[in-house]
C-alpha cells in the first residue's frame, strides 16, 4: 500500500463523509501526509537498535550492517546507518541477495528506489550495475556482520541464519518486519546472549509516524524533515528504554522479547484501569 492507494481510499471516505480529517495516514504530501513517512519504519528500527548497542557501550559508528529487503523498511534502514557511521553491506529479494563490501551509501542507496519502482522484485541488477556480489537464491545472514536487520517478511530468519549469525560474531539484531526471525532463531540468540529486540517495539517507527502526521493534521501544520525526525527518534528511545525498564522489573535484564510484553500489556491495563473498564 503506497500513497496512491491511500489517495483512492481518503477520496472516498472524503465523499462519504463530506469531512476531511487525518483517519488515514501515509497520505500524499500536499493533501496532510508527512515528510519521511516512507522512511520511518527503517528509521525506527535503526534508533531502537543504536540504543540497544548503547547498553553495551558502543554504537554503530564503524560498525557491520547486514539488511534484508530493499523495500521502504530496508531503504530507510540503510540512509539511517549511514547517518549514524555504519557500512551496510547487504540487501535481498525473493531472487537472492547482495552482497557489496564498499557499503551501500549514495549512489547506491538512491538505486534501490529504482529496484523498487521496476516492479520486477529483484535485486540481481544492482550486482550487474555496480559490480557488487550476487548470490542467487540465499539470504544474507551467512555473512559476518556486527549488527543484522531483517526487514523483509515473516520467518525469513530461522534457527540455521541464527546459527550462522552467532557463529560470525553478531552482537545485535533487531527486527523491522512483522516476525521476520522464527521462534527457534530467537531462542538462538537468547541463550547467545545477543541483544535480540522483536518487531512489536523495534518495528514501531511506522506507526509513530503515522501518529505525528494525525498530530500534524490536527494542527494543520506541517512540520519539516527534522522536526519529524525529533520526534521519532524520541519516540523510539521512549519504546526502548519502556522495555528495559519492565525486564529489569520482571528480573531478566535484558530480555527485551519480555520487556516489550510485559511494557505492553501494562500501559493497556493502566489505562483501562485509569478509565474504570476494568
């Protein structure tokens, strides 16, 4: 779903309610959307995931990116850790997946808008285009990377990536899809005691977008590049630092699988409390 198919769907709640107002968000930028909506999703995932590095004293300043995807997720992904000093190295599609030890910045970067837009969902050309490495029906999680961002689909990582990822020495991965690693791989990662944060907190940059262009909207205003970005990236460290806090409660520091739960579920049950459902 793109903002075309967001247009179709506000013009029409437009005629049948005669109101215009920000119940659909991802809409078109001179009609009440917001700047880097396409982007947020693989924003936020990269602010929580530099947040999770923080815990360990680092960042990703000089650090090894494996992404998965080329897709809005995995475009922003990559812009984002480029921003914060990181080299990322790989991008996949049903085809297979890239592997370009320069880094994929610039030129490169602004060449998976046109792997997008081909609509043929594939990502052999940018090998052929920029002389990077293809392999042909593999994911990227065989390389040896310091941080893995799945952004791609469900159960894309499993318990073998998770093996091969732990074994090459990652030390995060966070995810930016709908469950992108399987049950077996988290436990993988768990028990390796790599910082593994799941996609209900991580992959919540979307959403919290969705939510300042609802807040734009109210306003009628419309707020630069930066001031969105503000605010997801507080929005984010909010997400992160929520989940810390509730496993530290729950007595597994670190577990952020757990903390995202247990954060979760309380701010639901308070509120219901607060509003006397319950």
């Amino acid at each position: 779903v793109g903002g075309r198919e967001i247009g179709y769907l506000f013009g029409q709640y437009k005629r049948l309610k005669n109101e215009f107002t920000g119940v659909l968000t991802g809409k078109g930028i001179t009609w009440g959307g917001s700047l880097i909506r396409p982007e947020a999703t693989g924003f936020g995932v990269v602010y929580f995931a530099e947040e999770q590095l923080k815990t360990k004293g680092t960042s990703f300043k000089g650090k090894t990116v494996a992404v998965s995807g080329f897709g809005n997720v995995a475009w922003g992904a990559v812009q984002k850790v480029n921003d914060l000093g990181g080299k990322v190295v790989t991008i996949s599609g049903p085809d297979g997946y890239i592997y370009d030890a320069e880094g994929i910045k610039g030129e490169k970067w602004e060449y998976m808008l046109h792997l997008r837009a081909s609509g043929q969902d594939v990502v052999a050309p940018y090998a052929e285009k920029f002389g990077a490495k293809f392999h042909a029906g593999k994911r990227p999680w065989e390389v040896k990377v310091d941080v893995a961002l799945p952004c791609a689909t469900q159960n894309e990582l499993n318990e073998e990536d998770a093996n091969n990822l732990v074994k090459n020495g990652v030390m995060c991965v966070t995810e930016g899809a709908n469950m992108p690693c399987t049950p077996e791989a988290v436990t993988v990662f768990q028990n390796a005691k790599v910082l593994f944060a799941p996609g209900k907190a991580s992959n919540a940059g979307g959403v919290a977008t969705s939510g300042l262009e609802m807040s734009q909207n109210s306003m009628r205003m419309s707020w630069s590049r930066e001031e969105v970005d503000k605010h997801l990236h507080g929005i984010m460290v909010n997400i992160h630092n929520a989940c810390v806090t509730a496993a530290n409660e729950a007595g597994q520091p670190g577990n952020y699988v757990l903390g995202a739960n247990c954060a979760g579920f309380k701010k639901v049950a308070d509120a219901m409390m607060a509003q006397g459902i319950v």
